[in-house]
C-alpha cells in the first residue's frame, strides 16, 4: 500500500457526503484503519486511498468475471452434441397404453355430459 494518494481520489473524498464517507469508513480493512488511528495519515488521505483501493479491486473484478465469460463461451461453442437415446421399447408400449386408456376415459365423459345436456333440453 503506498502512502500517497492520488489527487483525483482527494478531490472524490471532498464530493462526499457524512453518510458515504462513514459508509466507507465502515469498510476500511488491514492496515489504513490503523494508520489512521495512529495519525500517520489525515482523515482526507485514508478515505482517498480507501477509494483507490476499492477501485482496484473492482478492476481486478471485471477482468476475472470477463475471462469467466470468455471461458464458459467457449464451452458453449466446443460442447459436443449429445445424441438423442430413444426410450426403450417397453417404456414406449406403456405409455402409448396409457394414452389409450385416457383416451378412452376422456371419451366415454364427453358421451356423458352430452347425454345429460340432450336430457335438460
């Protein structure tokens, strides 16, 4: 960690609000906050490079989640196609029976309530 900060990151510190700078006081880890407590660096300067550090850290971020990306499109573009297994022969009686069966049942309840309607006429 360097004990310089960069201007543009002082000039972000004076833009912010009470309630983001407490917000990025609260996340100040390792080092700095200690730095701070012991007067080594101002209250300016530690925000500052609290705000650099963040932004490091969000670079390094994006590159890792890009590189995610890029890999799992090539995956995407490799993956082999998989060939479709046919159900087996027994699997397929049975549910061609089943269908026959629902067919069946479907039928005989629309012959009933046509019967009942043609009764209420």
């Amino acid at each position: 960690m360097t004990k310089e900060c960069h201007p543009e990151y002082l000039a972000k510190v004076a833009q912010l609000s009470p309630e983001e700078t407490e917000r990025l006081l609260s996340r100040m880890t390792g080092k700095l906050p200690r730095r701070l407590e012991r007067n080594k660096l101002t209250y300016e300067e530690a925000l500052a490079l609290q705000l650099e550090l963040e932004d490091e850290q969000l670079a390094e971020w994006c590159e890792k989640m890009q590189s995610l990306r890029d890999k799992e499109a090539e995956k995407i573009k490799v993956k082999p196609v998989e060939k479709v297994v046919s159900e087996p022969e027994p699997f397929k009686r049975i549910a061609k029976q089943k269908l026959e069966i629902n067919d069946k049942a479907t039928s005989k309840a629309k012959s009933k309530s046509l019967a009942k309607a043609e009764l209420n006429k």
